[in-house]
C-alpha cells in the first residue's frame, strides 16, 4: 500500500491529483491511502512519519510550498517530497530541500506513472524500516541499511551506510525487534548487522566502516555460532571459518 499526502489550497487541483492516483491504483492494482491538506500549515501540524510521499503545490497561504518543506525536512530528511505549480520560478529553490521531482501543472497521466512507479520499486527494495523519532524530527530508517546501533550518552547512535541517527530507546528493544533480520548482540554496548560484517575473529568484529566492535566473553560462544549460522544460511560460505 502507498500512503499519499497531497497539500495543494486549489480544490480543484486536489480533485484531479486524486483521479490520477486512482487511475493508478486500478491500473497496477495497487492500495492506495491518499490524505489531503488545504494549507502547508495543516500539513505541518498533522505530519504523518508514515507517508510514503509528499504532493506539495508551490503557491500557497499563508506559507508557500517551499516553506512548508523546509518544515517538514524538520521532521523527516527521508520523505519525498514532489513540487507541484504552474510556475518554472521555483525550480531552482526546490533542490534546497532535496526535492525528489519538480511537476509543472496541469500535469497528465503518465508524470503521475513514473513518480509513483518510482516510489513503489523504493518500497518493494528497501523492504522494512524504523520510525526513528529524536526530539521533534522523524526520519525512516530502513533495516537493511542500518550497519550497528550502539549505546552513546545514555541514547543510541544508529549507524547506517550514509548516515547516523540518535535514538531514545533501548538497546534490547531494539534486539529482539531485529533479531529476524540478521542482527546480533555481540556487547551489552553493540548490536551488529551480519550482513555487513567485513571481518571476525574471537576478540572483535570490524564492520565494513573499518569500525571495530567488541565481543564480550560472556557472548562470545553463542555470537560467533549465530554469526556461522547466519552466513551459512546465506550460502556465505567462503566467509566461515571454525573459531575453535
């Protein structure tokens, strides 16, 4: 299922989007959940960490467009967010908040195709993610990027391949919710991601960041067996070796 937010004043305009996206949802048999707003302000106040997208027109009050995503970027750096306006002015200003595209109205069919199209390969390749909330900015966070969560200054710091992120939960939550996706926990300090170990011996781990995680004594036995288990089931192989 995508989940949609169109933010345009012009009824009119919302109107159309919609038949769009319901073209598209019969054409591709594909759920669609479409939330509208008739001010950026409505937007900001009821912003939803779950949309997949964000329809965003460019000429509104009693904030622009762009106002309104240099908000919501507050929020969440992740979201998409597609311009939509019938002026060219703005396009320049769009990359300031890593717009994913710039729509010129009135736009047609096949624009609305390719956009969504887009979204929903993102969704099928980029399967699970997190809600990761610090303070009052929201960022998705998917599983399969995430190299090693540790803890850091009484919070966690979530290390992905581009980025990190501070959390204010626990480590052990965090262990049991991604123990199915091929996490371990090789120190009361440090959950890893298998998939992107580089190297291991009976000490520490390096992950593919050069980063060196300790393993403790006390885990050492069951970690390197779910390690060997885990790369074996993948058919990893060439990877295993005995740790007697």
């Amino acid at each position: 299922m995508l989940n949609i937010s169109i933010c345009d004043d012009d009824k009119v305009s919302q109107i159309y989007f919609k038949k769009q996206v319901k073209k598209y949802s019969i054409l591709n048999s594909c759920e669609i959940l479409t939330t509208e707003f008739n001010s950026g302000l409505q937007l900001i106040d009821s912003y939803d960490p779950n949309f997949d997208i964000i329809f965003l027109d460019i000429m509104m009050q009693p904030i622009s467009g762009i106002s309104t995503a240099l908000e919501i970027r507050k929020k969440d750096i992740n979201i998409p967010i597609v311009f939509t306006t019938f002026s060219k002015d703005f396009a320049i200003e769009s990359y300031k908040v890593n717009a994913l595209n710039y729509v010129l109205k009135p736009f047609n069919y096949g624009t609305i195709q390719l956009i969504l199209n887009k979204i929903v390969e993102q969704k099928l390749y980029s399967k699970n993610y997190i809600i990761n909330k610090n303070y009052d900015e929201y960022s998705k966070i998917y599983i399969n990027d995430i190299l090693y969560i540790e803890t850091y200054n009484r919070n966690l710091l979530v290390k992905t391949l581009s980025s990190s992120y501070i959390n204010h939960s626990k480590l052990r939550i965090f262990e049991q919710e991604l123990h199915n996706y091929g996490f371990v926990r090789c120190h009361h300090s440090f959950l890893v991601n298998i998939n992107f170990i580089k190297t291991i011996n009976k000490l520490d781990i390096c992950m593919i960041d050069d980063k060196i995680i300790p393993i403790s004594n006390p885990k050492k036995s069951r970690v390197l067996k779910e390690i060997s288990a885990f790369w074996i089931n993948r058919q990893d192989k060439n990877f295993v070796k005995s740790f007697d």
